[in-house]
C-alpha cells in the first residue's frame, strides 16, 4: 500500500455524532422531516449517491449503492449514475434531481449556483413540498459526507 493509501485509512477521530450524540438525534430529526411521498424513494437514493459520488464519501457512496440495490435498482443504472446524463437508465424526473443535486453540491462552480434552467426542469416534475425535500435532503447529505471525508471515515472500517 502506497503512503497515500495508508494515510487515507487512518480516521482522524470517532465519528462526529458519536462523539455528540444530540447532533445525530437532531440529523436523523431532519432527514425524517425532510421525507417526501411525492419524492420516490429510488429518486432520494440517487441524489443521495450522486451528491456522495462528488463528494468522495466512501461511506455513503456504499451505503446509497446498497440501498439502492435492495429496492431493486440495475447494476446497470447503478453503475450509471455518475454518467446519467450519457446513460439511458434514467427518467426525466429523475434526471432533474440529479441535474439538481450536481447545482447544489457544487456551489462554489458557477456565478449561478444554481441557474434557473436546472430549477425549472426540477419544478416540472416536483411540486414545491417534493422540491423542498429533495433540497433539504441533498443538504442533509453534504453535511453527512463533509463530517465523514473530514474525519476520514470509509466504508468497511468501524471507529
């Protein structure tokens, strides 16, 4: 194993919600708020993944993959995500939330964080109760991957 490898392996500390426990009461509060009927849970579980896949949360990007894969998501629509736009597993609706969630994750990228073409394709498919939780849910999970890519938790490996 090269230096780098090595020194990505190593967590910085315990989990942040382990060590406040108040915090994980309060996000597990938020992300079931933030749960949308009009929301398609498959739909929830690729902003989750894609968000993670920018992020490089190694926990969440196995987790959302494996989520997805027991509600019975493809290998190859999972495999898809990071290049839904050249893929055809997508739906339109779909797309959007992703096209969304890419704005969202990646304010710092444009002077438009987020242009009204990419709201206004969302909004075709979500009403603004579904656009709110697709918008608190994709906040939820980029503070989930920056407390983990932080502190340096990965997946397979327990605190």
């Amino acid at each position: 194993m090269n230096e780098t490898a090595t020194t990505l392996s190593r967590q910085r500390i315990e989990h942040p919600v382990a060590l406040i426990p108040e915090a994980l009461k309060a996000l597990s509060a938020a992300s079931k708020a933030a749960k949308n009927d009009d929301v398609p849970e498959t739909t929830a579980e690729l902003v989750h993944l894609r968000a993670s896949q920018i992020n490089g949360c190694s926990i969440c990007v196995d987790m959302h993959s494996r989520a997805l894969k027991k509600a019975g998501t493809s290998d190859e629509r999972l495999f898809a995500v990071s290049a839904w736009r050249d893929s055809p597993y997508f739906d339109d609706a779909e797309r959007a939330a992703l096209a969304l969630t890419e704005a969202v994750t990646r304010l710092a990228d444009r002077p438009d964080p987020v242009p009204d073409e990419i709201w206004d394709e969302a909004a075709r498919y979500y009403d603004d109760r579904a656009l709110a939780s697709l918008i608190i849910g994709m906040g939820l999970i980029n503070l989930w991957n920056r407390l983990n890519v932080a502190t340096r938790q990965q997946a397979g490996q327990v605190g």
